[in-house]
C-alpha cells in the first residue's frame, strides 16, 4: 500500500508540472533543480529553500538528467 500512495503522490506531481507546460516524465522538484542549477534565483529557488528545511537538498537530490524538455526556459 506504501508503494501505491507513493506512485499516486509522483503522478500528481508531474502531472502538476505537464499543467505548467514541462515534460509529462518529469517532477516539479527536478524542473526546479534545472533552474536553479543554471542560477535562477526567483520562485523556484524560495520554494526549493523551503523543501529543503524538509527534506535536505531535496530539489538537487530530484533531477532527473534523463527527463524534461531542453529548450525550457
């Protein structure tokens, strides 16, 4: 049963992200990871600042190198 509520929780994750126009295979953290890896300081970097007090490095410890979209801005 653990395992199903966490494929549903990641499955709502990125389909949240696929909503905000990233890739259907790819998690809100990982995206966010990407930006702030290439120096984006806004939003992401402030949300990824809270997930981290909950889970150390956790948007760095998400990406995905093998998903999301290259071109994304």
């Amino acid at each position: 049963m653990k395992n199903y509520l966490w494929n549903i929780l990641i499955s709502l994750d990125q389909l949240v992200n696929t909503l905000f126009n990233g890739d259907p295979d790819e998690t809100i953290s990982s995206r966010m990871g990407k930006h702030i890896r290439n120096g984006d300081k806004g939003w992401r970097y402030a949300l990824c600042k809270a997930l981290h007090w909950l889970d150390k490095r956790h948007c760095e410890k998400s990406i995905e190198e093998d998903e999301g979209r290259e071109n994304e801005k």
